[in-house]
C-alpha cells in the first residue's frame, strides 16, 4: 500500500473494530479516506472492495428488503478483495486472513484482526493537579498497584502508543522545590496550581510541549498540527479501540476536507448515547485554550462555542469511558 499521507494502519485498525462490533458504516467511512486518496490501481480497488463490503453488511442487517442489495454488492467486493493477504503486512492485519471473497454470512461476515501496533502520532495530556477534596485528597496520589495513580496512568498512556505524555500534576507528586520531571521518552510532569481549574492545568501542560511542538515539522508525531489527546486523572484509561477511532476518525475528516476540532467517544446507555473521556482537541481548539483566561475559562464552554460540525462524535464499546475512579481507587 502507499496511500499517503494517512496513517492506512491506524484507519484500518480503527475500521476493523467498528466492523468487529457491528458497526460496518462506521468503518467504511474510515476506509473512503484512503480510498479517495489513492490513486488508480489495485490498492485503491482493494480499498473500494471493503467499503463495498461495509455496504453489503449494513444492508444485510435491515432484513429481507436488504438482502438482495447485500449480495449485490458482496459479488462487486469479492473479486477486489481476492489479494488481501497480500497486503495483510502493509495493513497491519494478523494472518492467515479470513476469505472475505467467499463469505456469504453477510449479516455477521468475518473479518481479519489487526495487529493493533500502529502508532497514534498524538500527544496525550493527563489532568492531575487538583486537591482532590471530595476525593480526600489529591487524585493524583491515590494508590493503583502500589504506585501514585497519576503514574499508572501515564504508563497506559505510554503503553497505548501516544507520541509523548504531559502529566499536569499537584505539586506534592513531585519533590519539594522540582517543579517539573522528564518521564524519558519526552514526557514531562509538570507541577500546577491545585486552586485552579482544569483549564489552567491544560494551559501549563501546553506552555511545555510548545517549544518543541511548534517548531515540528507539519505531519511529524508531535507536531501541534496533529491535536491534543486529554484524559483526567480520575478517569479509567479505556482500551485501545477507543484512542484509535478518536485519532483515525480525525485523520480521515482532515483527508476528505471535513472539519473538526474535537473528537469524542460515546456508548449507548438507557437514556441514550452518553459521551466520555478521552477526548482529542483539534489545533484551533487548543489556539483557544492558551489564549483563554485560565483562571475562569472552561473546556466545556470552549467546545460548545465550536461549530457543530466541529464536534465529532464517535461510537466506541468501552464503559470505560462513563466511569471514574472513587476515593478507594476503584472504578465504578
């Protein structure tokens, strides 16, 4: 494959895991980037066969009426998707491949894994400077397998692929007097106010990745270009799916010329579809944090002034996303 610029692993990766949880439209709009990206030839056929095949299965699903649509187009995507195991390393998917050419279960069809080592290319910013009052103290130090939550966190962080992590912390995370720490790797904890809001640590956090991340050059991991990932402290790291349909989701707008400058997940619940965290802030967005007043801006004010197809929201499975950690660290 050379579809540039995109991330096609990342796409991919975050494609296969609609697909996997019954959500074929939400994959083959992650996979028409590439598409309309690529020029004529077999990767832009191979590209054309899934789409069709999200397509089939999406019919599939309404019933009789659907059906004959489904195998329509199941007959047009099995000749493009003949040479998928050729690209299996190009994609980053695991072999052997599932024969999607002769797949006639249209309503739950197969599809291959991904490896899931495609790198997010975002920076993640992690909220831990409160006081923590409710919580009986600064959430930060709460205990997570014998070591300081804000820590374990950051590990996950690490762990999960973003390009570097910036831990706003309370100042009694770190020695007296060190008002910042080098994590390896270009991480960094920085020391902020705990009086103040979450906006004013999110400020700090930029004010420190912005010496390197503004020289970047455009497209590099860290370059601003690129948004901000950002998760509170007492909020559950959530899996792997979630942080690559937030990242992929906006690589694909960016490709096809749609807008955003905030991508959140959301599950459904009884009383309807519920968003969560993390969430990935987009370049102007967070132009808006660092010229905002920190003392008494919001986050969630700053979004809501977006337009609304700025704001993007993004289907995921995990509860994680709802959940927070209690004074006792367990989450609920």
């Amino acid at each position: 494959m050379t579809v540039a610029p995109l991330d096609l692993r990342l796409l991919t990766e975050a494609a296969l895991d609609h697909a996997h949880a019954g959500r074929p439209h939400a994959a083959h709009e992650l996979w028409e980037a590439p598409w309309a990206q690529a020029p004529a030839g077999e990767d832009k056929e191979l590209l054309r066969g899934l789409i069709q095949r999200c397509a089939a299965a999406v019919n599939a699903a309404g019933g009789p009426r659907g059906e004959a649509a489904a195998l329509r187009q199941a007959d047009r995507a099995a000749p493009r998707l003949a040479p998928l195991a050729a690209y299996a390393e190009d994609l980053g998917l695991q072999t052997p491949v599932p024969d999607l050419a002769h797949d006639l279960h249209l309503a739950a069809p197969a599809w291959p894994r991904s490896t899931r080592d495609a790198p997010l290319q975002v920076d993640a910013v992690l909220v831990a400077g409160g006081h923590g009052r409710r919580a009986g103290g600064p959430k930060a130090l709460k205990d997570m397998h014998g070591q300081p939550l804000w820590r374990w966190q950051v590990a996950q962080l690490r762990a999960l692929g973003c390009a570097r992590v910036f831990a706003a912390v309370h100042p009694a995370a770190l020695d007296d007097g060190v008002s910042s720490l080098a994590l390896g790797g270009g991480s960094v904890a920085l020391a902020v106010d705990p009086d103040g809001e979450m906006l004013s640590s999110l400020q700090a956090a930029l004010a420190c990745r912005g010496a390197t991340a503004e020289g970047a050059t455009p497209g590099s991991p860290t370059g601003a270009e690129r948004g901000l990932l950002l998760l509170p402290v007492d909020c559950p790291c959530p899996p792997r799916p979630v942080w690559a349909a937030l990242v992929a989701t906006a690589r694909a707008r960016e490709a096809l010329g749609q807008p955003w400058q905030v991508v959140r997940p959301w599950v459904p619940t009884v009383s309807g579809p519920r968003r969560g965290h993390p969430v990935l802030l987009g370049p102007a967005l967070l132009r808006a944090v660092a010229a905002a007043d920190g003392r008494v801006g919001r986050l969630d004010r700053l979004i809501q002034a977006l337009a609304p197809d700025e704001r993007v929201d993004v289907p995921v499975d995990a509860t994680e996303i709802r959940a927070n950690y209690n004074g006792d660290g367990v989450s609920r």
